[in-house]
C-alpha cells in the first residue's frame, strides 16, 4: 500500500491515520453446570466476526506503557562540561536569501538550562550570510563569550548568478574575518537546490560550483558541518512496512521517495566524491553521517576519509536501537565522534519533540550515553517521533565521555581552554 502525501494529510485529518487491530469485546458465555450424571456441554460457538472497523484504535492514539521492572537513573547534567556542536538558535532565509535571519532565542532564554545541563557551549549552525551572520554574532558570541560559537552557511539564492563559485568562496573569507567558525551546509544541496534556485533539475551534492567554496574553508580553517541525506526510510514509500510512518505522516515533506530525487546511496556516493577532493577541510558528518541505521557503512566512511568526524544529533533513537554495534562504535572512533542534539527552542523545537530545546532533551542525551538504562524513552514526547521503538543506554567509560562532550569538538573547532 503506497500513500502518497495528498492522502496522508487527508488520512490525517481525519483522525484516522494508520488504524491497529482491531479490538472487540469478548462477550462472556455462560458457564453450564456439569455433574457426573449428565454429558459434557457442547463447546460454546464461535463469537461472531466485528463488522469491518469495529473497534478501531487509530495508530496516533496508540502509546502503550511498558510492563518492565528495570533500573532507571535520572542523569541531570553531563559527567563532563559539553559541547553542543548542532544546535539552532535561528533560521536563515535559505533558498529566498540567507542574507536574512529569524531568530528563535536569546541568550537569556539558553543559558539557565545550559547552566542546569552543564553545558559549556551551544553552536549555532544557522548563522546565515553578510548582514545576518553579523547580527547573529552580536546577539549570541559577543553577547555571551565563551557561550556560544556561530557558523555561516552558502549564498543559496544565489549559485545561478554568473561568477557565483568565486563569490562564495570569497564569502567564505569575509565570513572567517566577521568571527564564523564554520560552514553549515543543509541538505538543501542535493534534495531542495535546484538550478534555478527552486526550478529546473536539482543541483547535486558534488557539483563543480561549490569546489571552490569547499576549498576556501580549508584553506582558512573553517569545518564543514554537512547534512545532506535522511534515513533510509525517507527513501522508500510510505505504507505499512515504513518504520517512520508516523514520523513522515507529521512530516510529508521529509519523504523523498517519489519525484525525481536522487536515491540515499546516490547522495551519499556523491557526498563522498567532495570528501576526496577536498582532504584539506575538515567535514562533520551530521546525523552520523546521515546513516546511523548502518554503522558499518559509516565506519568505512570514516576509514576511508580522516578528514571527517561525526556527531550524534538526532540520531540516538537509531543509535540506543543497536547499543551492543553502537558501543562498539564508540570504543573504536571515540576520537572522532561528537556530541550534538540539534536542539532547537520552543515554541519551534515543539514541532521536532526528538529536538525541542529544554532539560529532558539533554538528560536522555546523558542517559542514553553514561548508563546502561535499558528500554526508554530517545526524546522527551508522549509518542517516540521517530518511530516507534526505545533505546538502550552504552554506559560509555569516563575517558570516551571527556571526548564525546568536550575533547572532540575543542579540538575541531580550535578552542583554547
């Protein structure tokens, strides 16, 4: 069963979407009395079959509560003072100019929960260009030093223009020169960039246009967080066998399955031919590379390029599913893997439960990396957003718990303690 997007919001509306089993109420039989002198009662007959739809609990209804007797532990702050490297505190205009910028929060509104939460700094991802970038300094880094550290991201509205690889990658400089620490590249390339801005053919991840740019990050030491594809399940239809079902019912716009989009193994193929020609700059893998759901892949990745690391954002309900590969994992690239939420603040981040800025979203960060608390809950929502599973925690060893939070991402992004 195939359901494309029109459907789904239709379904949704409804209030019906993805309907269970369905549940009917056994009617008791009476019991017949037997004595030794009378035979056995016939068996009783077969209760009749519910009319379709009797019955029906609809999937968005269903959240049941788990019978297991375990140990829980309650982690309120980091073992160790942490970096978020994902986070974002303001959205840039994208495709219509990210010369433009909305912001979602101030520093006020951040810092006492980093303050409960131990968290040394937040990274601001979404910095946007030019005028933006400025304002996006001043109101976060030079507001609140030592707090919070600003990237910039591409001139998007822009790459049609004549002459636009040289001007991006002159961007790149001004941008390092206004005080960014980085480049954040949505997966606007490679599934919404198109060669028209938003019409015509999509623009693909390793297109010649942006070598530049990727050039002028290494040369003036800016790292690349890149975020260009989704879960496998993103790429496949959205009917019964889809594990993110509901995720992409709240999220139809998330599904690249029909139209003319790349495949997930075409994207990744292409991200990784800009990794090798590019051994200079230093890439974050955001999402764990985009494929936490493969974690072998992602070792051959890293294997095959040590130009890049990874963060963990918005990626522990895959990561706690596989805790024994995922700690294994860990043991193995403890160097190279950082700590990041992709939290964005309420009353946005509400829309994303699994990223919703506030306390519980950090404590089961914590939990799910310091304890080996199993079966819970990988975001702080009544019904887990991403699909319907719990995660185990890896109970990681203080000396990968230091690097994790803080080592990894002081040294990437070359702060001084």
């Amino acid at each position: 069963m195939r359901v494309n997007r029109r459907e789904w919001l239709g379904r949704i509306a409804a209030g019906s979407a993805g309907a269970l089993l369905p549940f009917a109420r056994a009617r008791a039989e009476p019991v017949q009395a037997r004595t030794p002198s009378t035979a056995p009662a016939p068996p009783p007959a077969a209760a009749p079959t519910p009319s379709p739809g009797a019955g029906e609990l609809a999937l968005k209804d269903f959240q049941p509560r788990s019978m297991l007797h375990v140990e829980e532990h309650k982690v309120l702050r980091s073992r160790f003072p942490a970096i978020d490297v994902h986070a974002h505190m303001s959205w840039s205009g994208g495709l219509k100019g990210t010369d433009t910028i909305e912001y979602l929060a101030a520093p006020p509104d951040l810092l006492p929960v980093m303050d409960r939460k131990n968290l040394q700094m937040m990274i601001n991802l979404t910095g946007g260009t030019g005028p933006a970038l400025e304002s996006s300094i001043k109101r976060f880094d030079q507001a609140a030093p030592g707090r919070f550290l600003t990237f910039t991201e591409p001139m998007w509205a822009r790459t049609n223009e004549p002459g636009y690889a040289q001007k991006q990658a002159d961007e790149i400089e001004k941008a390092k020169r206004a005080g960014a620490h980085g480049l954040k590249v949505l997966k606007t390339l490679g599934l919404f960039l198109r060669e028209n801005v938003t019409s015509g053919p999509l623009v693909k991840v390793d297109d010649p246009r942006f070598d530049p740019m990727w050039d002028a990050c290494g040369r003036v030491g800016l790292p690349v967080s890149i975020h260009v594809s989704d879960p496998e399940a993103f790429f496949t239809p959205i009917d019964r066998f889809n594990e993110r079902y509901d995720e992409l019912g709240h999220h139809p716009d998330w599904s690249f399955y029909d139209r003319d989009f790349p495949s997930n193994a075409e994207i990744l193929a292409a991200r990784d031919r800009v990794l090798a020609r590019h051994p200079r700059t230093q890439f974050i893998l955001l999402h764990v590379a985009h494929n936490a759901e493969n974690l072998a892949f992602v070792s051959e990745t890293l294997d095959h390029f040590p130009n890049t690391v990874v963060d963990i954002a918005a990626r522990i309900g895959e990561l706690g599913r596989q805790p024994r590969t995922a700690r294994k994992f860990f043991d193995k690239y403890q160097d190279r893997i950082l700590f990041g939420t992709d939290a964005v603040p309420p009353p946005d981040g509400e829309n994303y439960p699994q990223q919703v800025f506030k306390d519980e979203l950090y404590e089961i960060y914590f939990r799910f990396l310091e304890t080996e608390d199993e079966y819970f809950d990988y975001a702080p929502a009544p019904v887990p957003p991403q699909g319907r599973w719990r995660i185990y925690g890896l109970g990681l060893p203080e000396p990968i718990l230091k690097k994790v939070y803080h080592d990894n991402a002081a040294r990437i992004l070359k702060l001084t303690s």
